[in-house]
C-alpha cells in the first residue's frame, strides 16, 4: 500500500475535524435568530421553559423539537459565566462561500470589506460584525489561525448579525489581500501614524470597492500587512490623546468609507 503523503494526511484530517466541529450559541437574541436563518444547520436546542415560550415562533420556524432544561442545571455545556438567558443552540458554523463570490458586491454601490489582522477578542469581532452589518459591508474577513473563531460568546456580541453578516476565514491575509486588489479593491490600513486621513485617501475614489485593514490593540497591523496594502490611513481625532479600541475603529472607518 502506498503511504500517503504528509500533506495529504494534514489536509485530510483538517478536512474532518472541520466537518465534526460545532458551536453552542446561547442567549435568547443569538439563539432566535439562528434559528429563523435557513443556512444554518441546527442540531441540539436546549431551553428551560421560560425560553421555550419566549421563542415559540422561531422553534416553530425551526422546526427542531427542543429539550426542556431546569434552570439551575442547565443541561448544554457552556462555560458557568455564559449569560444563557434559559437557551442553548449546537450549530454547524455557517459557510458563506468563496472570498471572490461574497467580495463581488450586489451592484448597488461600491462595495467595502473589512479585514482583520490578528482581532482575537470574540467581543471585538462581535461587535465589528454589527458594525459591517449596519454600513452595508460586503464581509468581514479573518485569518485562520490567530483570529476569533465563530463561538457563543462572538454571536452574542453580535446580537444577530452573525447570522446575516459575511464572517470568513482565510489562511493567508497577504494573499487575501492580494485576491481583493487583482478585483480592483483599493487596500487601506489603519495606522494611528499614517500621514493622511480615511477622506483624504478616498477623496475622488469613493466609486472604488474598499477594504478595511485593522490589527489588533497594541501591536497593530503586521509589517507584511502594512507593505501589502495601496495606502496606510489614521482616523482624526480632536485630541492629541485620542484613541479606540479596534471595534470602534472599525465602525468609524466603514461610516468615513462610505461609498457612493
């Protein structure tokens, strides 16, 4: 028999331990919406009774016959500081498709993405996947490895958007960068040095597709990210101390990005 090379051994448990990964969401917000959204495939509800008649219509929605819990033993396995609120949803992680596909933009504007540099923090990405929800943004995209995976805690920031907003995961962040310019995106990172601001940068190039580059608190983007993209932009502040944390950077950058 011939032994398989190590590559494809890699890259065939990669491919099943992916296929056997699910998440639990919890909290009555994320729960809800998870389960009215078709493209998620849903496996386990856990609620006490209170939950259950409080999401009555979307178990219906659902169609997913849930599993009644005592409130103080909650039988799903989250962590005890899990705000639940009474309920529980195992999930597959969504899929939403190639980079090219999603990046392509419906026709109704320029469109703009965000990528994140090493944003680990689930509450940040939450919170920039409400953020890319409400600007209109095409996706918000990480890196495999050293970025937030999709868990309960990132839903629950989200409040719902996880289930509607683009949330990829590629393997190279240089090369995904370089697939969105050889589509014609212009590449902006964000740097509290940068000698012009997000307007400057887009001033005439609003009808341009944008993404969004943002690296994590403290240290930023990496020395590669920054060489990888057309231009390196700060957001303007009243003060000279002025400063955000990489969520709200993010929500000021789409809003001073906006296209036409």
């Amino acid at each position: 028999m011939v032994k398989k090379p190590k590559w494809v051994v890699e890259k065939e448990q990669a491919r099943r331990a992916a296929a056997a990964e699910t998440v639990w969401l919890f909290g009555l917000h994320a729960v809800r919406d998870a389960l009215v959204n078709p493209r998620r495939e849903k496996l386990r509800l856990v609620v006490t009774q209170n939950a259950e008649a409080k999401l009555s219509d979307a178990i219906a929605a659902a169609g997913i016959t849930p599993e009644i819990s005592d409130p103080r033993k909650f039988a799903a396995p989250l962590d005890p500081q899990s705000v639940h609120q009474g309920a529980a949803l195992e999930v597959k992680p969504l899929n939403w498709g190639r980079l090219e596909d999603v990046a392509l933009g419906d026709g109704s504007g320029a469109p703009r993405m965000v990528l994140l540099d090493r944003v680990t923090d689930p509450h940040n990405v939450g919170a920039i996947l409400r953020s890319a929800e409400v600007f209109g943004a095409q996706a918000v995209v990480g890196t495999l490895h050293h970025s937030a995976p999709e868990t309960g805690a990132l839903a629950k920031t989200a409040s719902g958007a996880l289930e509607r907003q683009p949330y990829l995961r590629e393997r190279n962040l240089a090369d995904t960068m370089e697939r969105l310019r050889a589509m014609g995106y212009l590449l902006l990172g964000l740097d509290g040095e940068a000698e012009q601001d997000i307007e400057a940068a887009l001033t005439g190039r609003r009808d341009r597709a944008v993404a969004l580059v943002l690296g994590a608190e403290g240290p930023g983007l990496r020395q590669k990210t920054k060489e990888t993209c057309d231009a390196l932009v700060r957001i303007d502040f009243a003060r000279d101390f002025g400063s955000l944390n990489v969520s709200n950077a993010a929500a000021v950058a789409l809003y001073a990005a906006r296209g036409t």
